[in-house]
C-alpha cells in the first residue's frame, strides 16, 4: 500500500506541485529517496529518521521507498522533510493518511524534531489553494503563509505537535498573517539643496517609471537623490505587493513573516557578479532585478560594473522578466523596475573643471562613458547632468517642495494611469505603453507634433527614442493634470532625452 502527501518544486516564483510517494516493502530494510532529489532532498532520510526516534516512533524493519513525482522535475531544498516525514508516518499507519492527502507540506526538520522555517512557504501556500487543499509548515513560515486567505494555513511548532494535529488529538488553531510593515522615508527631497531640475526628472521618473541617468562630478548630491524615489513613490497595490513578497519569500526576505506596502529599493555595489545581478547560483535564486521588482533598482558608478553585467540589463529593461537559463531548467523571474543610474562624467570625476581635470581631459570623458553602451544609454528616458552645489548654497535653507508634496502629485498622475490602462491588464505604467495604444494615449498637437518631428530629424532620433520621448511626455502631460499631449510637455520630454550627456 502506498501513502502518499504533497509538496511543491519551484520553478521561479511558481510552485509546482510534487507528490510525495512512500512504500513499504519486504527486503533489506533500507531508506531510499527517488525522483531527481538534489544532496539537501537526499539527507532528508537521515534527518527524518532521527526526528522520528526523537518522538520515540521506530521505523519498520521494511523497505522504505519514497519517489518523489514527477520524476523529471528537479527537487531542490530541505523543505521537502516534512512532507517527507508525514508520507512515511501515514505509511506505517500513524496518521491518517486522507488528512495528509489533503494537505501541502513544506518545512525542514531539526534532529530533535522540531520544524525549521524555509523559505518559499507564501508561493507553496499559492499553490495549496489552487489545488484547494491546506498548507502545512513551520511555525516561523506560518505568518507569512497566511497571507494566502485562500488556503487554510496551519504552523506546527514541532513535528509531535504536527502529528497530535492531524490524529485529532490537539488540533491548533491555523496561523494568522503577519503584520504589515511600513518602512519609515527619513530622507526628504527638501534635504537635497538646488538640483531643481533633477528634482523634476526624479518626480517624473517616479510618476511613469521612466529609467534615469544622472551624470556628474563627485559630491554634487547624485547619490541623495538616487535615495529619494521610496520617500515619493505610491504604495503598492495588492497585486504588487502579492508579486514582490512571492519573490522575497524565495529570497528569505520576509521578516517574521510581514509583507510591506513600501517598494522596494535595491543598491547593489559595482563589483556584484552576473548571478548576483541578474539571478542564479545554487538553485537560480532571483537576482537584484528581480528583487526590485516593482520599485527601485539604483546602480551608482554605472560605468564601473562589468560589461557584461551591464549589457545583460537591455532585455530585462524592454521585456520586464528576466530568464536565468541552466542545463536543466530554464527559470522565469518578473522584474519590472525603475532604473536610477548615477555616473561620473570620467575616471576623475572632474571634467568640467578646468582647474580640477586630469591631464587626459577630454579624451577621458569619452572613453569612461564609452564603457556604457550606446543601446544601453538609448534606453534611458530621461538623462540628465547634475551640477555642482555651491559652498554658498549648503547655507541656505531648504527650497523646493518636500517629499509628501510630491509624492501626493506621484500618487494621482499613477492613479490616472491605472484608469487609463484599466482595460489592458499587462500595462501599469507610461512606460510600459507601445504600438496603438501608446499613438493613442501619447500623440501630440500639432505644434508638438511638427517639435518632435523637426528634433529627431536634426539628431537622428532612433525609433526607440521617439517612442520614449512620447511616453515621457505623457507623464509629464499627467503630471500638469492635461488630458493630451501638448507641446510644452513635448518640449520638456526632449530637453531631458537631448542633454549633452546623451553623448
């Protein structure tokens, strides 16, 4: 007779749903696991084995065999103990076996039995209820689990509590989710003195996640501004919220459990590897495009990452997903995020500075920033020189609109956005828009119309510019609360596509 439980696989941010086969047989007495396990899946037997004689449960002098099916798909992960565990005690006859058929399992076993956290519980709970079946797991994955009001969630302490509550003994109570966090925004737009225009393309930036290119000398507030956009940008809705916490539950990222309204940002340093960028290593965990999706990923000393880094960024920009491919699998992660990148204009820093330049000023200006590819620069929308900040003006006090002002004109030109692209469920943002419907939403008077056209005939405008210098000024025209496109938003879309850093 075979007992069997349920477990899942993930496959990127998707979990699929294993079963978890055990036979009993006559034989040699034996433990063997089959069904592509990884070295973690492997050890289980042993752990499984020593959590059971913890409970004072001895294994049947049997032939144990449990296949773990599909047997094709890769199981990677010590979460599959559990189910592990459950399959073999219905097996011999501990728990009843319709009780566990009806749940999924994920969690890992300590020696004394009891349930260590793992990660993933949210999307296995994801797949639990498209299966309609419960979830089982660890205490500490019960709170981040629970969020999925669609699967009832139960978080057993230790494996002994997991047995009383399936015999019916001491049945628990099912977990509850955790607390919603709200990341604090200490940092304030007015603290940033001058770069007005900068100001400008971070709150446009923000309003229609357009990628943003900043360009100056060293000190002159580039990075206090790349840390910004969390304190203006919306809450996430819960769709996003649901999309970001699915891959920061893979990640190990969900603190006691809590999800966050607040997005996402993401700094990683210029040395960070292609698998640490991207995605991949062991199990082709999701990388820092990912982990930003839906919010920020700030990139400071731009030019000064790996090529190959860089030039790995232009699909995942255009196509909002990244696939991180292995001999035997092929992995799918969402990353639909706002691109900051900040850069010095040469290797000193300092080639608008006649006193300050290096020697090899202004051939070195070209070969830095040469460093960034010219598809690469093509596709950011906006770009823009930040100069620097007088001694002078560090003494004056704080002009310009605070962060909670501009964040309320961030909140309602993405609410007009989500009406407007209410009927095209794929499309958030401006950004996102193309083909018709972005002629539809974008296309300018006529004055802005002959500007546009006059521009990029005089700078060979490529047809990826044009179309970005639509949807920015589509931003810009939500922003100034105009139902079309005019020419002065037109007009300010080109400023920012023309700087003379576009090189």
């Amino acid at each position: 007779m075979v007992s069997q439980s349920y477990t899942v696989a993930f496959e990127g941010v998707e979990a699929r749903l294993v079963e978890v086969q055990c036979a009993l047989s006559e034989g040699m007495p034996g433990f063997a696991v089959v069904g592509l396990p990884d070295k973690a899946v492997s050890e289980a037997r042993e752990r499984v084995r020593a959590a059971l004689g913890a409970l004072g449960i001895a294994l049947p002098m049997q032939k144990i065999t449990v296949n773990l099916s599909p047997a094709d798909l890769p199981k990677e992960g010590s979460h599959f103990d559990l189910p592990i565990a459950l399959a073999l005690l219905g097996a011999i006859g501990v728990v009843p076996r319709d009780r566990i058929e009806a749940l999924v399992a994920v969690g890992e076993l300590s020696l004394d039995g009891r349930l260590l956290p793992v990660t993933g519980a949210l999307p296995a709970a994801m797949a639990a209820a498209a299966q309609d079946k419960g979830l089982i797991c660890p205490k500490g994955s019960g709170a981040e689990a629970a969020w999925v009001g669609a699967a009832e969630v139960t978080a057993p302490e230790t494996l002994g509590a997991a047995i009383d509550h399936l015999s019916g003994r001491l049945p628990l109570e099912p977990a509850r989710p955790g607390l919603v966090r709200d990341a604090p925004h200490p940092r304030d737009l007015r603290d940033v003195k001058g770069q007005e225009r900068a100001k400008r393309a971070l709150e446009i930036a923000a309003a229609g996640r357009h990628h943003l290119m900043m360009i100056g000398t060293p000190g002159s507030g580039k990075s206090m501004l790349a840390a910004r956009p969390p304190s203006i940008l919306p809450e996430m809705r819960p769709e996003e919220m649901l999309e970001t916490s699915m891959i920061q539950s893979l990640s190990g990222l969900l603190a006691e459990g809590g999800i966050s309204r607040t997005r996402p940002f993401r700094e990683p340093h210029h040395t960070a590897s292609m698998a640490a960028m991207i995605g991949g290593g062991r199990g082709a965990r999701p990388g820092e495009v990912s982990l930003a999706h839906n919010g920020v990923l700030f990139m400071d000393e731009f030019p000064e990452f790996p090529r190959a880094v860089l030039e790995t960024l232009r699909q995942p920009i255009e196509t909002g997903e990244v696939v991180v491919s292995r001999a035997n699998a092929h992995t799918r992660y969402p990353c639909r995020f706002l691109l900051i990148a900040a850069a010095n204009p040469c290797k000193c820093g300092y080639l608008g500075d006649a006193e300050r330049a290096c020697a090899r000023a202004p051939g070195c200006g070209d070969d830095y920033l040469g460093r960034i590819s010219g598809p690469l620069m093509d596709r950011f929308d906006l770009r823009i020189e930040v100069p620097p900040v007088r001694y002078a003006d560090l003494d004056l006090p704080a002009s310009g609109d605070s962060s909670a002002e501009v964040a309320a004109r961030v909140a309602e030109a993405r609410e007009r956005q989500a009406q407007r692209f209410a009927d095209h469920p794929a499309i958030r943002v401006n950004a996102e828009a193309e083909g018709q419907l972005l002629e539809d939403i974008a296309t300018p008077d006529a004055q802005g119309r002959d500007l546009l056209a006059r521009m990029a005939e005089r700078v060979g405008l490529s047809a990826r510019g044009y179309h970005r210098v639509l949807r920015v000024a589509r931003t810009i025209a939500d922003l100034d609360h105009a139902e079309h496109v005019r020419h002065p938003h037109i007009a300010e879309a080109l400023s920012y596509r023309l700087s003379a850093v576009a090189g």
